[in-house]
C-alpha cells in the first residue's frame, strides 16, 4: 500500500492549481453569488486564514470531494462515457472559475505521465477526449482515477488530498508573508480540524452533496 502511494503522489502530486492565485488579488465574474466568489487576495495572516476557510467550504467539500469520488467510481465500473459527462458537467460550475484554465493543465500533465502505463486503456482513452478538446482533464477526476488505478482506499485519498492542498497553500504564502513554522503549523490544524466529518458523505457515511449546475 505504501508503495503504491508514493508513487501515485509522484503522479498527481502537483500544488493545488489555485495555489498560483495566493498573493495575487482575484478576478471574479460580477455575476457570481458572494459565496462562490473567492475573497480578495492573500495579504496577511488572517486574510491567509480567510482564504483557507473558503475553500474548505466552498470548493474542497461541496465540489472536489464528490468529484474525486463518482470519477474513482467511474474507473472502477471502466465507464468513460460517464467520466466524460462528470468532465463537461464540472465545466459548467461556476465555482471552478478561478482556477478552470490552472486546473486544466495540471490534469492534462498529469493524465501524460499515465500514458506510459500498460493495459490503462480508460486513461488512454479519456487523454485523448482531452487532446481532441471533448474533455476538459480536470485535476479533481485526474486524481481520482489514480486513486483507482492504484487501488487507494477513497477515504485516505481524499484525507491526503486535502491536506496536501492545505499545506500548499500555506506554504506558498508563508515566504512573501514571512510567516513563522509555528503560524503556518496553528493555520494547518485549523484548515484540517475535524475532516473526517467532511469526508462521511464522500465515503459512503451520507449522501454525497451533488455539483452544482448552471443551467
């Protein structure tokens, strides 16, 4: 298990594609409702503290965590057609505007270095509804999929998921805001404190929430 852990974080284990905004003030579109536009830019400890809050709230638990989940369901059943649906309906959440094009391309990057793998004929097949622009390669089902191709357990997948976009984050504002190993360590646990409540619906302990559609 641990092996194939690893090696799945080589393969997916890029920063969090939103992470390039922190620092840098948002552009939200004047349409969206305030509780999907993300707060303004990351400029002190609390404003740091802000940010991680929202998207725990608003991205991480209502839209990543079931996306990870019906795509890691999708693999195991080998049903693209339905991957394929799941990508372009994401497409159309407007909570994914921020970090859309960012996490387009890590998923892509990623869906690559798969390539290589033997008898990943849903991996192969799924790159090229990308490549040929039918797919999008979103970065959530990406990370899915590897959980399935490596058969990780869902709940750790998620778990670590989190808290590897958390810790980046954090690490991504802690140069320019000079944050100190204690700060960013109190931020951290705050961020994470009581995940294993967010990750019931998930897992199977509740009814996953359902992506929002703009219709």
């Amino acid at each position: 298990m641990q092996v194939a852990s690893q090696a799945a974080e080589r393969l997916v284990g890029d920063p969090h594609p939103l992470a390039v905004r922190i620092g840098a003030p948002f552009s939200t579109d004047r349409g969206l409702a305030n509780a999907v536009a993300p707060p303004p830019g990351v400029v002190d400890v609390a404003s740091l503290a802000g940010f991680l809050g929202w998207y725990r709230r608003e991205l991480l638990v209502p839209v990543e965590f079931p996306a990870i989940r019906r795509a890691w369901d999708h693999h195991a059943r080998y049903e693209l057609r339905e991957l394929i649906d799941l990508d372009l309906r994401l497409a159309q959440d407007p909570r994914v505007c921020p970090f859309a094009a960012a996490s387009r391309a890590v998923g892509r990057s990623q869906l690559r270095r798969l390539l290589p793998m033997r008898d990943q004929r849903l991996v192969r097949r799924y790159y090229e509804a990308v490549d040929c622009g039918r797919a999008n390669g979103w970065h959530v089902l990406v990370y899915g999929v590897v959980l399935g191709l490596f058969s990780l357990p869902l709940r750790q997948g998620l778990q670590h998921y989190a808290r590897q976009a958390v810790a980046g984050f954090i690490e991504r504002a802690a140069g320019p805001l000079r944050l100190r190993v204690a700060t960013c360590d109190r931020l951290f646990e705050e961020a994470t404190v009581d995940l294993g409540t967010d990750l019931e619906a998930p897992c199977g302990g509740g009814r996953a929430p359902n992506l929002l559609i703009c219709r």
